[in-house]
C-alpha cells in the first residue's frame, strides 16, 4: 500500500520550501522504496527551488542521500530489502550507443522511477534530479541505488550521491591526475574541496586552491591542498605559473561555473595541459576566446558530468577508502540538521556558512 511521508517541497519558484505529507506509491517493475536515512543541502536543491532548472513545481527536494531499501518492484534483482545503498541520479541504461561503448558513465539514457510521488490532495511532485530524498522514503529506479559497506555513516555516505563525487570524479576520473602531478582548483566550494581531495587522493605533488574567500581556502588545506590563491589579492593566473615554475598547472580545475574563472583556468595550465570545467554555467551564459590560443596551447578542454562516475564502480570504492582512513569525507560534513531547518540551511550555504549542511533522519 501507498505510504504517506515527511518530505521538504518547493511550492513554487523562489517561495520558502515547507514540510508536507507526501503520498509514496509502492513499487512497481524496476522501482525500490528507499528508506532515507541522510541527505545533503546541494547548491542543486536552491537551483530547482529559485527556478533554475525548470518550473514543473512543486519540486520534491532533496538528492544527496543514502538509506536503507525497504521494498522492490517486480523484476529487481540488483538490490534487495534491508540493502545500505547510496542514491545516484544518473542510474545507467545499459543499451544507448554510449553504454554499449563500453563509457556508461556517458550514459545517455538514464532513467527514474516511472511512477510519481504526490501531495496527499493528488498534486504529482516533481523529484530533485529524479530522487526526491528530503523526505523519510522515496521512489526511485532500482538502478538508482548503489550498495556500499554498510559500516558507514549515512550522513557521510550520502555526500557522494552528488557534490562529492562530481568534484572527487572531476580530478580523478575526468582530468586524469596522476602521481606528480601539478592541479589548480578555481572555487573551493563542496565541489572544489572534494577536486582537492581527489587531487590529493591520487598523489598530485602540488595542489593549488583558489578562491576569494580565506575561510574556503583554509579548509581545502585541510582537505590537501599544498597551497592557496586568494584572487582578490592576487591574479591567479600569475599565481598558479609562479607556483608551477613558470609553466602552469597539469590540470587545472574550474568548479564555480562562470566566464571569467574558466579564461583563469584555460591560461593557468601548462602547454598540453587538462582544463576540467565541474562548475555549473547558468544558460545565458557566454565565453570568448581566442580561436588561436585554443589551437597553440593544445592539451584537452574537457566537462566533467557528475564526476564522469559511475557508480557501481566509484560509489564502492570511495567508501572503502574512506573506511581505511584514505579519504576524509566527514570533513565535508559542517552540521547536521531537521527536515524542517533546510530553509534556514539554504540561507548559510548562501553566504558561505558551511560546507554541508546535511539532514539526518
């Protein structure tokens, strides 16, 4: 039978998110119901509820999460009731040319549940990246959910069912990092942070962070950063080349998503370097450069989509070598919180408060 919930909506575009009871169906073929135990406050909650992303509200919050399966649909086979799984929102096909390419982390068809959770009055709601996870238990597609060691803290696992995972995927999977390696992160958000922490993770001998902000750039040296750029004192560009010998970064990280921070990381790498854009443009958005530069300096120009993850793989293995004490993602952990103080964590992540602000079933 359907079971009614708590879950965090955004009503409307710009309005404060409210605590509602939703309706959640049970599973159908390929679905699971996942009980939440954690789920993080991502920059991609405030995009949906500021009507960033589209205006089909109201939006079921709420993306970053982990728990525990509670019921399957008919046909699921991959995970089963009482299974400790992380969330993902890019659950992979398995048949589009990309997949069959053997690249599913390109996946170009991934999918969600079919059925829609609603308010108690009908209203279907619209699930943040196809999850919906601020909320005691949500539908998903069963691919949607990654099994990991049951033996760690939801609130650390759920962070890499997005940021975490885009940032530590950007450095590792996407640029390519290498032992020895010189990296620039531009913007040490939770994105960026987690770009130093793969950075680090992968044995890069110098990791610059760069931000305006001196209370990010201390905490990304936390997470392995060898040294810090404040670009409102210092052209960074200058900066990272003065710190690499002259030469410029092997790979050079973007995580805030705007013109002028990508020109910054497109100049600050080195001849044939990697230029790794993780952060989110805005549509209207518009770069320049000059065709000849693109030409002379060679090396590659990529995107990172969600880390270039894929789950079953990355999801595993980064909770194991957080385990081992490799990987400190309780680090990215500023505060955990109620279902009913997300909008109060909206505001902190607004003004640079925290890193996450988690909420905690």
């Amino acid at each position: 039978m359907a079971q009614e919930v708590r879950g965090v909506i955004a009503p409307g575009k710009n309005e404060p998110v409210r605590v509602e009871t939703i309706v959640v169906p049970d599973p159908g073929p390929g679905e699971a119901v996942v009980r939440v135990q954690a789920c993080g406050v991502c920059h991609t909650d405030l995009h949906y509820k500021q009507g960033g992303i589209n205006d089909e509200f109201p939006f079921l919050l709420g993306h970053e999460a982990a728990g525990v399966v509670e019921s399957v649909g008919e046909g699921v086979t991959d995970v089963a009731p009482g299974d400790f799984v992380i969330l993902n929102w890019r659950a992979v096909c398995g048949n589009c040319r990309a997949c069959l390419r053997g690249r599913p982390w390109y996946c170009f068809d991934t999918h969600n549940a079919r059925q829609r959770m609603t308010l108690t009055n009908g209203t279907e709601l619209s699930p943040a990246l196809g999850i919906g996870a601020f909320a005691e238990k949500t539908l998903v597609a069963s691919g949607q959910c990654t099994k990991v060691d049951p033996s760690v803290a939801p609130a650390v696992a759920g962070l890499l069912g997005c940021g975490v995972m885009a940032g530590i995927g950007a450095a590792i999977n996407t640029g390519s990092v290498g032992r020895g390696d010189t990296v620039a992160v531009i913007g040490c958000g939770g994105v960026g942070d987690a770009a130093v922490a793969g950075a680090h993770l992968a044995g890069a001998s110098r990791i610059i962070a760069v931000d305006v902000d001196d209370r990010k750039l201390e905490t990304a040296r936390t997470m392995g950063a060898t040294h810090t750029v404040n670009s409102k004192e210092a052209d960074p560009v200058e900066a990272i080349r003065d710190l690499t010998g002259g030469f410029g970064a092997d790979v050079v990280i973007e995580a805030v998503g705007r013109p002028e921070t990508y020109r910054q990381a497109f100049y600050a790498r080195d001849l044939a370097g990697t230029v790794v854009l993780v952060g989110v443009p805005t549509p209207e958005m518009k770069l320049e450069l000059p065709l000849l530069d693109v030409f002379g300096r060679g090396g590659a120009l990529k995107s990172s989509w969600y880390g270039d993850c894929l789950p079953s793989r990355d999801f595993p293995m980064l909770v194991d070598l957080h385990l081992q004490g490799r990987l400190p993602l309780d680090k990215f952990v500023t505060e955990t919180i109620r279902l009913d103080e997300v909008e109060k964590a909206f505001e902190r992540m607004h003004h640079g408060d925290v890193l996450r602000s988690v909420v905690v079933f």
